[in-house]
C-alpha cells in the first residue's frame, strides 16, 4: 500500500504544515518579511476563530473519544491557508470545507483506533527515523512550534507517539486491504484516455501537444492507477469501520 495515499489526519496536516513551513528559497527574503508574515498568519488565525466561534465542542464523539474544536479549528486554519494560497474563495466553500475537515478528523480517529485494538506493533527505529526526517525540515524553533501547532501537539514530546500512531496505522491498512493490480486494458484505456484530453487541448489552444507513447507514459499511468485503486479501497475499509462505530457529530 502506498503511504502517500490515504490521507488521514495527521498524514495531511504533516504535509500542509510542512510545505507551509518550507517558505521562500531565499531566507534574506524571509528574512526581511518575517514580520509581514507573522502578522498576516495572526490575522488568519484571528479570521478563522471568528468563522468557527459557532463551532461546537466537541465536534464529535468516536466510540467514547471526544474530537475537540480545537483539533478542528487548527485545522480549518491549516486548510484555509492552503486553500487560499491556490486561489479558492474558502467562504463560498465554508460548509463544505467544513463537514470535509470534521469527516477527516473522524475517520484519523477510527483508523487509529481500531489499529491500536488491532495489536499492530511499530518498531521504535522506524519512529526515530520519521521523527529526524520530520525535524530535518523544519529549520527553526518557530516552525517547530507551529508544525506542532497545526498538528494538536502541545510540545515535541507528542510528536513521536503521534509518529508511531500513523505508522501504526499504515500497517493496519497494508493488513486490511489487498495490494492494487492493474491490467494492460486499463492502462491502455487510461492512455486513451489522456490522448484524448491532449488532443482536445490542443485543438482548443491551436497549440501542438508534445503527446507521450504509451510505453512512455505507462509507469505514470499504472502508479495513478494503483493509487485510484488503493483510495478506493481505503474509503471501503473506513466505510466499514463507521458501521461497526458508535459516531456522533455534533455539527
């Protein structure tokens, strides 16, 4: 199963906090607009409390666990700033964004759960391993605090339990589903497929399409293939595991 996949929780907000904290290339330009960045990440933070102040809490309960507002608010926040930064107009999307931020916030929960009852054990060396690769890219004490932030963790003493709870979790999906296979039919239809839109492109832009062969394109198209694949059986094995749960949501 391949990791960068299914996105729960925590695998999300690891990446959005960490390309959020990667900044410019040119640290004198950070630098120099440290401040203006700070401000402008205070008052985003002041704008998304305001727009969750009707917020419950909890925001829902999980087999007995509570899920916090602050677990959602962080969040919303995490997800607003990226979501701006690509040009969405998040208020038009505000109930959606939302009930997608509370859904992902429940399933984290489930999948963790029943990977702990699960037994699934995760050896110490591969937490290290993540951790390091974690503090390698984040380059300041700031970021730390704000990656910490983002993530629901009070203090760098959470984050190696919290390590070893997604790699725990990794393992009880690897366990629970089926390893993707994809035939040379649906390459080919996939190929096709991306044929097509190129063509259609670029009849549109009367501009000529550098078209790839199919041998060309086939890893491409089989690696999109397997993960389509894997994501369906994740939303599958959640699915299932909602059934079995106790859930209630309280938005």
């Amino acid at each position: 199963m391949n990791r960068k996949v299914w996105a729960i929780a925590l695998g999300l907000l690891l990446v959005l906090a960490l390309a959020a904290c990667s900044g410019d290339e040119d640290n004198d330009a950070q630098n120099d607009n440290q401040g203006e960045n700070e401000e402008q990440t205070e008052e985003n933070k002041d704008t998304a409390e305001e727009e969750n102040q009707d917020v419950p809490d909890p925001v829902a309960v999980v087999n007995g666990e509570e899920i916090s507002k602050e677990q959602f608010t962080n969040q919303y926040n995490a997800m607003k700033q990226q979501y701006e930064g690509m040009g969405v107009n998040v208020e038009e999307n505000k109930e959606q964004l939302q009930e997608s931020i509370v859904n992902s916030l429940v399933d984290s929960e489930l999948l963790v759960q029943y990977a702990k009852q699960a037994g699934i054990n995760v050896d110490d060396q591969e937490v290290e391993k993540q951790y390091e690769e974690i503090k390698g890219q984040l380059e300041s004490e700031e970021q730390m605090q704000e990656f910490l932030k983002v993530n629901n963790m009070s203090s760098e003493e959470e984050l190696k339990p919290r390590i070893k709870e997604q790699l725990q979790v990794e393992k009880y999906v690897e366990e629970q589903t089926d390893q993707a296979e994809v035939t040379d039919q649906e390459l080919q239809e996939e190929y096709d497929k991306m044929v097509g839109q190129m063509e259609e492109q670029a009849e549109q832009s009367d501009q000529e399409q550098d078209i790839p062969s199919f041998e060309e394109a086939k890893p491409q198209l089989e690696e999109q293939l397997k993960q389509t694949k894997e994501q369906e059986q994740i939303k599958e094995l959640v699915k299932k595991l909602r059934d079995d749960s106790e859930i209630k949501v309280n938005m």
